[in-house]
C-alpha cells in the first residue's frame, strides 16, 4: 500500500478508488443475502465449496496480473508457508462462524463482531505489539468492554459470536503482517492449502449423495460456485480502491459493511433486537465515533 504522501499525490484517481472501495465494503455488507439464498446447505459444505471455487477463480487472476513468480516464490518458502497455514486456520473458522451465524438467525452478532474489530485491533496493537494506546482509543476500548459486560449481564449470554468474529479476524490481521505476502497472493495460497481437504471431502459427499452440489437443484448449483466471487471481486475491489485512496479513508469506511447487515439484520430478517441490544450497540457507535474521529485529528497532525 502506499503511503499517504504518495496516495495524497494521486488525487485524479481518488474518485475511483473510493467507488471501488465503497463496492468491496457493500459486497461485504450484503452478503448475508448469498448466505441466505443457500440456507438449506450446511454451513461446512459452503465454506468446502467456497475455498475450492475461490483457488480456481483465483488461481488465473493471479497469473494475468503478473504475481506467479511471487506465487512460486511463496509455496516454496516453508517459513511463509507455515505462517500461512496459520492464518489459513484464522481465516477459514471466521468465515464458518460467519456462515453459520447468518444461517441461524444470528446476523446481529455477525455486525457487532465488525464494527468491534477496530477496536480489538488497537487492543491487540497494544498487548501484543506494545503499542502505546491513545486516551482516545484507550476511551474507546473500555466503552466497547462495557457494552459486551452490559450485553452477557443483561441478556444472560457472552455474544460469542461477535467476540470470535473480531478476535480471529484481529489475529489474521496481526499475523498476515509477519508474511510480506501481497493480499491476492496470499489468499491464493490460503484457498490452495484448503481446497486440497476441501475437494476430497465435496468427493465424498457426491459420491455418497449427501452433498447439495449437482443433486438436480441448478440454482443452489449456481450459487455454490459464486462463492468465489463473493469472496474475491470484493477483495480485487478493496486492494484497487486501497492504492488510490488514504488509508485515513479506509478507516472511514470500513463501517458500511457491518452497517449494512446491521440494517439487513433488522428489516429484512426481523431479527429480535432488545433494549440490551440497542444500549449495547449504541455504545459501540459511540467508541468507533470516538476513535475515528481521534484517527482523523491525529492524521491531521
């Protein structure tokens, strides 16, 4: 990623990568929707497809964009590999969680674990980083902590959910900053080491006609092999906006995609939402208002 200096410099192009930036956190938003439309499938069966689809949507692009050196280069460096088994680990159990969430009727929580991840972010900066919290970030992770004490006390549950959705996106974050690895690249990599177990076990389900694949359902058919693009158009969308764009602006917006299902969560899905809830949540707005707006004046700065 550039740096803000020389994305300062590319503002002809700001435009653009805002629109591309805006598209990724919409695909992101909305996909409570895909994940709906296949409700009838189990939550494993659409991650299996969704990794083995993805390595081969992946795969080709990999190749036109001119990253199979560092492709190459990567599969055959074990330290790097070994760190991306890792994140492959993180990454693969957050999206089975997420699906499962969804197709439970738990889509709320699926938007609190989001709009928390900044926040869980900063915090594991500052205990696995030693990074040094500001008092307006340190302001804003205490008033999240309330808001989830608040939530377990009043509602008599830990939203568990929301908790493993940030911490194991906030450690693949964490750890994918240890491998140097270009963010197509290293997805590419993470699909492959999956897609392997994945197709032997799409196999078994086929040959023993417990899978939904290829049972006469074209639609389900249809929308199981879209699981590569509702995992990687977003993903070419965001590195494109990414490059053209302050990272100050993706701070910003990184908030459209847990707004979006918060809302489709509400008013397309009825989900229950008690007084606990909304106290809960407006607390969590009120610590993200607090800490974009501390990023904004210490960007400034």
């Amino acid at each position: 990623m550039k740096s803000s200096a020389e994305t300062s410099s590319a503002t002809p192009q700001s435009s653009s990568g805002i629109a591309c930036a805006v598209g990724a956190y919409l695909i992101w938003g909305l996909g409570p929707i895909y994940f709906k439309a296949l409700q009838a499938v189990p939550a494993f069966e659409i991650l299996t497809h969704r990794m083995v689809w993805s390595f081969f949507f992946l795969l080709p692009i990999v190749v036109v964009m001119g990253r199979w050196p560092e492709f190459k280069g990567v599969v055959t460096n074990r330290r790097t590999m070994l760190i991306l088994l890792g994140t492959t680990i993180l990454v693969s159990s957050n999206w089975f969680v997420y699906i499962w969430a969804i197709n439970s009727g738990k889509i709320l929580q699926t938007s609190l674990g989001y709009y928390i991840t900044p926040l869980i972010n900063v915090l594991l900066g500052m205990v696995l980083l030693r990074e040094r919290l500001r008092p307006a970030q340190a302001v804003a992770v205490c008033l999240a902590a309330v808001g989830v004490i608040y939530v377990t006390v009043e509602v008599g549950f830990l939203p568990w959910i929301a908790l493993f959705l940030a911490f194991s996106f906030g450690f693949y974050g964490l750890i994918r900053k240890v491998a140097p690895v270009n963010a197509l690249v290293g997805l590419t990599v993470e699909t492959l080491l999956l897609s392997i177990p994945a197709t032997g076990y799409l196999v078994y389900l086929h040959i023993t006609g417990s899978g939904a694949f290829l049972q006469g359902d074209l639609r389900v058919d249809v929308l199981l092999v879209c699981a590569a693009l509702v995992t990687a158009l977003p993903l070419l969308l965001f590195t494109t906006g990414a490059r053209k764009i302050l990272f100050i602006t993706i701070g910003i917006l990184q908030y459209i995609a847990p707004s979006c299902t918060f809302l489709l969560a509400l008013f397309i899905y009825d989900e229950p939402f008690r007084r606990a809830q909304l106290l809960t949540f407006a607390l969590i707005w009120l610590a993200l208002a607090i800490f974009t707006v501390d990023m904004v004046v210490h960007h400034r700065r």
